[in-house]
C-alpha cells in the first residue's frame, strides 16, 4: 500500500493530499529515510512522522485498504 494512503487509513494523518504533503515536505519518514507518498509500506515497517516540536514513531502491524474509525489504531503500535 502507498505510504500516504496507509497515513489515511491508519488515521495517523487526517487526509491523504495532508499525508502526501507531509511527505513531499521530509516531515515522514519510513525506515529511518524520507518517503515519498508513492513508497510501498509493508508490515513492520517503521514510520516517523514529524510534527512542529515533536515526532510519532510507529511500527507496521498490518495493512489493509479499508479499515473502520474504531479498529484504525490497530494498524501500527507506538515505538519510543
């Protein structure tokens, strides 16, 4: 799955076009490296994203196209 379409669905970024200005702009970052919104992210894969003063890590725990508001968090877990 496209790394700005799993920030949507994972509810980690409101909006896909936000998603994929947050990653046009270096502000995410996948594995430790800017991503591009078109890069394919996969489970256990690590995303930081980062914000005014600080940043989110987490870590892939599955992908799925469609998820409900309720299960979104299930996606990823929180890593320090």
């Amino acid at each position: 799955m496209r790394l700005d379409k799993f920030l949507k669905v994972s509810r980690l970024i409101k909006r896909r076009s936000v998603a994929a200005d947050a990653c046009s702009a270096s502000r995410v970052l996948l594995n430790g490296k800017e991503a591009k919104p078109s890069k394919e992210v996969r489970e256990g894969d690590v995303i930081e994203i980062v914000y005014g003063k600080g940043s989110l890590r987490v870590r892939v725990t599955n992908v799925v196209e469609v998820t409900k508001k309720e299960s979104a968090a299930e996606l990823y877990e929180v890593v320090d």
